[in-house]
C-alpha cells in the first residue's frame, strides 16, 4: 500500500532540507571566507573589503528577488540560487589551483555568490504554503518550522566551517560546501507543487514588476506597518550583535564568550520560532505579536546592563526566545494578504526592508559608541527598541493578524497542471480558524 501521508509531506520535506543545507552552506562561508583571506594576507581591512562585497549585494539585489521569482518561477530560481553558489564556492580552490587566488578573486566570487541569496530565499519561502497546504500542515506550523530550520541552519554554520577548516582546511572546506548547494538543488529540483513552476501572469518587466511589489506593501496598513516595524527592530538590533557585543568581550578578552552569548540568542530563537504555532493556538495572533515585541525589548534591555555572564546569558536565551514568533507571524501577514501572482514580490520587498535597515543600524552605532562609550551606547539602543515596541504593541492595524485569510495561502491544486503534477488536498485552510481566538487552530 502507497504511504500517502509520507508523499504529501514529501515536497515540505524536500523545501526544508534544502533550506537547511543552503543556509548552512551560507554559514560556512561566513566563517571560510575571512579565515582564507587572514590566512593568505593577514590584513583585517581585506577580510572587511570581502565581508562587505558579500553584503553589499545582498542589499542591491534583494528589492528585485521578489520579481525575478515571479519572473522566472520558484522552483527555477530556488534551483539557480543555489547553482550559483556552489559555483561561486567550488571556483575559490579551483582557481586557486590553477591561475593563483588573490583578493581580487576572492571579492568577485564572493559577490557571485551573494548577488542572487535573496531571491533564493525568496523562492523558498513562497514555495512554502504549498507545500505546507501538500502536507495538511496549518500554516503557522509551517511558518514556525521553516523559520527554525532557517535558524538552525546559521546556529551550526559556522561551527561547522570552524571544524572543517580545522580538520581538512580550507580548501576541501570550500568543496564541501560547494557538494551541499549542489545536493540543496537537486532537492528543490524534485519539488512538485502548484505554483512552483513557470509563472502564469509574470510581472511585465523587472523594475516595473518591483514597483508593483512596493506600492502593494505599502498600501496595504498590516503589511506596511509590519515592514516599518521591522527595519526599526533590525537596525537597532543589529549593532548590538555585531558591533557592542564583540567590542565588550573584546575589552574583557572572552571571545569564547561572544560566541556563547550569540549562539544563546540564536538558540532561543529557534525554540521560539517553534513554539509561535504553539502559541498560536492559545492567543490571538496580535497579542502574541505584542507580547514577543514588549518582551524582546525587556529582555534586550536587561542585556544593555552588561550584568554578570551567567544573567547575560539567560538575557540572551531571552531576547532570541521573545523575538522567534515574529518572523512566523510576518510571514503568515504576506501569505494570507497577497495574491497568489505577486506573492514573490511582496516577500522580495519586505525582505529588503531588513537589509536596508541593517546598514543604517552599524552606522548609527559606531559614532555612539565613540561619543557616548559602549555601556551608555548598549543602553541607548536597548532603550530606543523597547520604546518601539511599547509603541507598535498596541497599535490598531495589528488587528488585521487576526482577520480571516484575503487571498488562500497556497494556490488551488489544478492551478498548475501543466506544469506540476498532482498535488493531493490537505487540510483545508477553514476561515472559522481565525474568527475564534483563542484556539486559532
């Protein structure tokens, strides 16, 4: 007898596991990359001048992911992105081993590899209501789910860039990572899903289809305000991670330390992305979206403070554990609000309101830390993020989380038959779900 339980959950399966394996991948260059070019130059600024050729692609080409999706198909692009990266990675030790890598090499493969990451993404993310819809798998769960993988992923990333490039070095680093993209394609190649496939009403153009994604976020009140509420989180975030952190276990010389602290934080994000559906089922969605915001802000607050290890620590596992269930409930926002046809574009440009933001943020911290010192800066950030919060808690607009689906999320099963095979139904997505909170089930 055909299991067909197992082959409905096959393509949520196939979209997670190539999720982990290209996340993943992604964290190994973050470690495999600078540690290649101290090794070859011993120059931090050259180490920097790769970290932000890799960064700033990602800033430029993120508006437009959301379009090339919906240009070239989900499956096609997921399956390209992921191309492109083991070809930017496997190139490092090949052409070092026959025209000789320089920094010059190492900036353009870098940027070859990051340049298509968001649509990537993108394409991923958009393949998952269908795949959970395949599966008879509530979207929340599935949110929950993908989110947590997503963390895991840069959780283990580069702790296991630091154990092969301490075991086989960093050459055989590089092909292995190159063999993970690889696999993650053919992965997302198995992929059969409505939707997944050509698109049948592309945008007309690249940048006419980009504008299109933005005005629709930002007419819609829910999608708009969540967007704004995200770049204000991640730029006064951000520096907290990558610049007041590791400045302060600098100066105490504990950079085993860092490492615990930033892995905490990671760590509890991933449970709390897992326990959003849970959580889900007991409180409204706008109260939990309160709730994590208020609590992030307490939580990062206690951490400003700098109390001793052991507390920071348990601030730490905190503020991750508050901020898990938004990402999820942002996501839930922009499958439930948007179309079937634009829904790449939309994820496209709410994602690149977070890497907007995130460049704001080093900038904004740099010149406090210098004016104010690092423990006056760490509490001015932690503050501004806690008044945020108070403020985008309670507002009215929230409410729309709670409103019954506008558009399914995820397409009709024959939508696509001519280019997917058949998808049986799952659990349906019954509107009586979401009038009655609690219980949103």
């Amino acid at each position: 007898m055909v299991d067909t339980g197992h082959r409905r959950r096959t393509p949520l399966l196939l979209v997670e596991a190539a999720t982990l394996l290209s996340a993943t991948g992604n964290g190994v260059a973050v470690v495999a990359l600078p540690w290649l070019v101290l090794e070859r130059t011993g120059s931090a600024t050259a180490a920097g001048v790769v970290a932000a050729a890799g960064g700033l692609p990602l800033l430029l080409s993120s508006l437009v992911s959301g379009t090339v999706v919906d240009l070239l198909g989900r499956r096609r692009t997921a399956m390209v992105s992921d191309a492109l990266s083991a070809a930017s990675v496997a190139a490092i030790p090949l052409v070092d081993a026959t025209l000789g890598l320089n920094l010059g090499w190492i900036v353009a493969l870098a940027v070859l590899g990051a340049v298509f990451d968001p649509a990537g993404l993108t394409a991923r993310e958009t393949l998952l209501p269908a795949a959970a819809h395949a599966a008879g798998w509530r979207i929340e769960r599935a949110n929950g789910v993908h989110e947590a993988i997503f963390g895991l992923a840069f959780l283990i990333g580069p702790g296991v860039g630091g154990l092969l490039i301490a075991t086989v070095g960093p050459g055989p680093t590089f092909w292995v990572t190159a063999a993970g993209f690889a696999v993650s394609v053919l992965l997302i190649a198995a992929v059969r899903l409505p939707g997944a496939g050509r698109p049948e009403r592309p945008p007309s153009g690249l940048w006419r289809g980009t504008l299109e994604g933005l005005r629709f976020v930002w007419r819609d009140r829910l999608l708009r305000t969540i967007a704004l509420i995200t770049m204000v989180l991640v730029a006064l975030y951000l520096p907290v991670e990558g610049v007041l952190l590791p400045a302060w276990f600098v100066a105490q010389g504990e950079p085993a330390r860092l490492g615990a602290v930033l892995m905490a934080m990671s760590a509890g994000a991933v449970l709390g992305a897992l326990g959003s559906s849970a959580a889900g089922r007991l409180v409204r969605r706008r109260t939990l979206m309160a709730v994590a915001l208020v609590v992030t802000g307490v939580a990062l607050l206690g951490l400003a403070f700098l109390p001793p290890y052991p507390v920071l620590l348990g601030f730490a596992v905190l503020v991750g554990l508050a901020y898990g269930p938004v990402n999820p409930l942002s996501n839930y926002a922009m499958q439930t609000r948007t179309p079937e046809h634009l829904r790449g574009r939309v994820v496209g440009v709410m994602t690149s309101f977070a890497y907007a933001a995130g460049p704001a943020g080093y900038l904004l911290a740099g010149p406090l830390v210098e004016g104010l010192g690092l423990r006056t800066a760490f509490l001015v950030l932690a503050g501004a993020l806690l008044v945020a919060a108070v403020v985008a808690a309670p507002l009215p607009v929230l409410r729309a989380l709670d409103e019954p689906p506008r558009h399914p999320p995820a397409p009709p099963g024959g939508t696509s038959g001519r280019t997917e095979g058949p998808v049986p139904l799952g659990e349906q997505w019954a509107p009586s779900a979401h009038r009655d909170p609690p219980g949103q089930g």
